[in-house]
C-alpha cells in the first residue's frame, strides 16, 4: 500500500524518550517537574531577549492566560488578524471580550496595519479602546512588527504575539516570541516541534510569568488549606510532555532547515510557472521557519483550488485550503471587520501544501508528478 503524505506529521528526534524514562523514574507524571521547568529553561535560552517562560497545556490555554494579563475583561474590544485559525479568536469569546477583526496586507498576509489603526479608532469613538491586539505570525512568517508596535506605542494597547506557528521564525534576526508584550507559541502535534499537546506563554517580566502559572495551576493561594482569591485553570503542561519537548529542543535548529528546505524545493518547482506562487518573505528582514509552504493560486491558473486538492487526495497527498478568515466563520457573522477583501482573495485561492520536517526525497518527486499530471508546470 503507498504511503500517505501527510501536511505537517510529527517527527520525533530519538531523545525523546530519555526525558520521559526521567518522569517516570521520579515518579512525576503530573503538571511539574524537572521536565517542566528545564523545558522552560530551554526556551528562554534559545529565544533570549530576556524573556521568562511559562509552559501550558495548549497555545490556546497561552491566550487565554495572555488576555486576562491584558487585563481583557466582559465587553472590552480585542483587535484580531482575521485570517487565522479559530484559537487565536476563541479565547476573546472565553473572557466575553468582542473580537474586533482586521485585514491581512499583501506583504506578509498579516494584520494591516491601516485597518488596525481603522479598528483602534472604531473602538475609541465606542468609548471602549481596545484592550489588546493580537498580531499573528501566519504559517511562520512574522508579520510588520515595527508598524505594529508603532500603533501599540501610540495608543497604550498591549500586543500579544501569536507566534502559534513560528518557532524560530526571526525578524530582524531576533526570534519571534520576544515581540509581543506577552507572546504564545504552540507546540501541537503538527508544529515545527511538539509535545504531543501543549503551548507556553513569553513574557517580558518575572511576574507576569509567576502570574501566569499561578492561573495556570487553579490560582491556588499560599495557604496550607486550598484557599482561592481568583479564578485559576488547569491549564499547566504535563511533566512528560514537557520530557518530549526537551528531546524535540534538541532538533529545532535541523527542524527549521528542514522545513526551509522544503520551501525551497517549492520554489524551483513553481519557478517557471508565475501563476503559482509562494508565500514567502518580502525582504531580507524577514526569516521564516516556513512551517507550511502555502501557494497561492492565480484565477487565471485553468485549475481550480478544489480541483487540485481532489488530484494530491487521489495520490494520497494531504493538502489543505489555508485558513478561513474569521470574519467569514458562522460563529462570528455579526462581528466587526475592518480592511479590504485580501484575505478572503487568500482564502479563495491559498493552497497549504504538504511541509513536514520528515519528508524524503521520493515525497517530494509524488508531489512533483501531481502538478506534472494538471501540466501546471512547463
């Protein structure tokens, strides 16, 4: 039976399984341990900037705890990149907030920053100024980071980074995760790297770390008896997998090579074909860790999105379209969007194409036949 080629699988580094035997053998198999904070040593060492770490079960557990440091309370408005995934809206709706969302810009095909200038002014003249932006890093690639922070400055809004998807994605050469007054990146099964389940949350101070593993633990007070002041979470990583997070650690420099390799072998694909092409960095300033390579198909291609995801299934070759803007989901109809059609254009024609660190050689020449067979490629 041919192999499936999947988006984004897990790749396991062999090291694993050593952190793990080490939760068992202290018999921590519970959300603390050594697993836990050396993962969090791990990555404040190699994000740097000075930033603490909190390790959580879900990047989506990471906004959530990042909103309520916000201080995001019942009816406040809440600045959202619309094309994304839903977790980076969600947790707004969790604290009761209304979700405000904004545009992509073509560069990077994150949040424009004339809409959220749009949006922060909407807000203002509703009595109710934003209490947070969430600026993310779609598929790895950072998005305008100074315009951004040029509109945080101005307004006194906080940023929160969604860096979900961009471990070790840069600009500028400094590692995303450092950007945000508070960051978020995840570690699902499908991320750069992984572990199992599971996400944390960067911070630029102590306390705010301190906080957010207080919530994380049920905000449980410093009392012998159980004595709550605040409403907590069971939102702390697991012991063990934080153990297959530090085995992954150890790979994530090859990881993101990988990952760039396979974006490049998209590129020489496509290069003969300018109704094809890759989302990529617009400058030097930007470094990817292309966590998904994402085409963008031309209307005047002569094959439609749905026409070529049909073919790669018939081949056993997992793609995807990329993410529905949430401006157009149901959930969130009647939500206020500000900025052009862009992203919806995006959806329209964007095609995730499969990215895994572990794709060999023979994948890429089955991907290959498939835009042979459409004759998309000359």
């Amino acid at each position: 039976m041919r192999k499936k080629i999947w988006l984004s699988s897990p790749h396991m580094g062999g090291s694993e399984m050593k952190y793990i035997q080490e939760a068992f053998d202290e018999n921590l198999i519970a959300p603390l341990g050594s697993n836990v904070n050396g993962l969090e040593r791990d990555l404040e060492t190699y994000l740097g900037e000075g930033v603490y770490v909190a390790a959580l079960s879900s990047g989506t557990a990471a906004l959530h705890i990042a909103l309520i440091l916000s201080g995001v309370e019942r009816g406040d408005f809440v600045i959202c990149q619309s094309l994304t995934f839903s977790a980076s809206a969600n947790p707004i709706v969790y604290l009761g907030a209304h979700p405000i969302f904004v545009d992509s810009e073509k560069d990077t095909w994150n949040l424009c920053p004339n809409a959220v200038e749009d949006a922060i002014k909407f807000g203002i003249s509703k009595g109710k100024k934003p209490k947070a932006i969430i600026a993310v890093c779609l598929y790895g690639m950072p998005y305008k980071v100074e315009e951004i922070q040029a509109l945080s400055l101005r307004y006194d809004i906080p940023v929160i980074e969604d860096s979900a998807e961009a471990l070790g994605s840069r600009y500028k050469n400094q590692k995303c995760g450092t950007f945000g007054d508070l960051s978020v990146i995840s570690f699902n099964g499908n991320k750069i790297i992984t572990t199992s389940v599971g996400g944390c949350l960067t911070a630029k101070n102590e306390e705010f770390k301190n906080k957010a593993v207080f919530l994380a633990t049920q905000a449980k007070d410093n009392a012998v008896h159980y004595e709550h002041t605040s409403i907590g979470y069971n939102y702390r990583m697991s012991n063990i997998c934080a153990g297959i997070g530090r085995g992954q650690m150890e790979m994530l420099k090859e990881r993101i090579n990988q990952r760039r390799a396979n974006h490049q072998f998209y590129k020489k694909l496509f290069q003969d074909n300018p109704l094809l092409t890759l989302h990529t960095e617009p400058t030097a300033d930007y470094f990817s860790n292309h966590w998904l390579s994402v085409a963008y198909l031309s209307p005047e291609l002569g094959i439609t999105r749905a026409e070529l995801i049909q073919e790669f299934t018939n081949q056993e070759i997992e793609t995807r379209p990329i993410w529905k803007p949430m401006h157009l989901q149901p959930i969130f109809k009647n939500t206020v969007f500000f900025g052009s059609d862009l992203s919806e254009k995006l959806f329209s024609n964007g095609l995730c194409l499969p990215s895994g660190s572990n794709l060999s050689d023979a994948d890429r020449n089955r991907i290959a036949k498939v835009f042979d067979i459409v004759k998309m490629i000359k």
